[in-house]
C-alpha cells in the first residue's frame, strides 16, 4: 500500500465512517438512558443485515453483468487517443480492474440507501390484519400500511439494477466497437461456406445478452404494474375525489 492509497484510506474514514459511528454512538447512550436497548439493537440489526444484503446483490448482479459483457468483447481492444502526435492507447486491458471497483462502490451505496428502509422492512415483517377489506379490489387496508410500501421499496430496487446493469453493459459494448451509433461497422458479418450470410458471434452474443436485460426489464415494470401501480390507484388524486377518481 503507497502513500496515496492511504491517504483515499483516511478520507473515505473522516466522511463516511468516523460520522456514522459518532451519530451511533449517540443513539446508543440515548436509548440507554431511557432504557430502550432492545429497540436500539433492533433497528441496528434490521439496518445492518438490510444493507449487507441489498449492497451484496447489488454487487453481484451489476458486477456479474457488466463482466459477462466484457467477457463476450474481451478480443476487441477500447482505443483512447490521447493526443494527435501519439498513437492510441489500448485501455481495454483495465476494463476488469475497473468493473470491480465501480461494482464495489455502487455496491455500498446502495447497502447503505437500502439500510434507511429498515422501517419498511420490520412493518412488514410484523404485519397484522386490520380486518377491513377497502371496497375497490377487496384488499385488507393493511396491505397499504405494510406491504404495499415494502412492495414498492423492492421492486423499485430490482429496476434500478436492471437499468444500471443494462446501461453499463451497452456502455462496453459501445466502446468496443460491437455496435455503434453511426451505423453498421464492417466486420460483423460473414458468409458461410454455401454463400448464406452469417452473423459473427461478437456481435450476437451481445445481442443476447442485452434482449435478456430487456426482457428483464419489461418483466420488472409489468410485476411493478400490478402489484405497485394498481393498488396505488387508491391514492390517485387525478379526479374529483381522492382514490380510483371515484
């Protein structure tokens, strides 16, 4: 470790860690004093294990992504001319290096975005029946208290990697040539041996991957129609009265 990775070290602490552990501390004496330790320890675990699993997934799922696609174009070099009088320079080499820490860093943010739900997460999990069905689609009015927020909260979260997933893959994919804004480049297609015209794997594997993203993606958004946008209509206020313009 050199000096300048200590330095980045030191910061990220003084920023993000030494804060939180100030404001922990301070929640922690206070709960003591009005004897309320267990509530404390509670809402500190939810965050803790909340965090960790929404910044895993996170991780894995951009970063597993975002390596296949480079992994399908790892032949194809990202040339960056720096300057006229000099030839360009191969950064393709370092796309891996990179895709770890950019992975890493979206990873922790979002463990500890998803940490502030920690409320949202124990209401549901301690849900109980309000034993009133609300008149539009039948549903107990805790649905709308406990799982329809939760709902909201997690599917919004698996979108969000969906679209970040499939923003950096195209991102690799664009910059390694396999397709390209300005129309079709030469050298992704062939003709087989009876003259039939082939496509190169380099361009269609991408294909793939990218129509699975999509597809994905719409999956997200239709589950989002029915189990967010649907219900959500009771708090419509498009209409003379508030709920389903009723």
């Amino acid at each position: 470790m050199n000096k300048k990775h200590f330095i980045l070290i030191i910061v990220f602490l003084l920023f993000f860690i030494v804060p939180g552990l100030v404001s922990l501390l301070t929640d922690w004496f206070w709960f003591g004093e009005i004897g309320f330790e267990n509530i404390f320890i509670t809402i500190l675990s939810a965050k803790i294990i909340l965090g960790f699993v929404i910044g895993f997934i996170t991780f894995g799922l951009i970063y597993l992504n975002l390596r296949v696609a480079s992994a399908l174009t790892k032949d194809r070099p990202i040339m960056i001319v720096l300057d006229q009088n000099t030839a360009p320079i191969d950064v393709g080499k370092y796309v891996h290096k990179f895709i770890l820490f950019l992975s890493l860093i979206i990873g922790f943010f979002a463990g500890l975005a998803g940490a502030a739900n920690w409320n949202t997460l124990l209401q549901y999990l301690n849900s109980t029946s309000f034993g009133v069905l609300e008149p539009i689609f039948s549903r107990d009015i805790s649905f709308y208290f406990f799982t329809l927020p939760f709902l909201k909260a997690s599917i919004g979260f698996l979108l969000w990697i969906a679209v970040v997933s499939l923003i950096g893959s195209a991102l690799i994919y664009f910059g390694r040539g396999v397709f390209s804004f300005f129309g079709r480049r030469s050298g992704f297609v062939r003709f087989s041996s009876e003259g039939e015209l082939t496509e190169d794997k380099t361009r269609k594997n991408p294909k793939i991957h990218l129509s699975l993203l999509l597809c994905f993606l719409f999956l997200i958004l239709a589950v989002e129609t029915y189990f967010v946008r649907i219900p959500n209509l009771l708090y419509s206020t498009t209409g003379s009265f508030m709920g389903a313009t009723y």
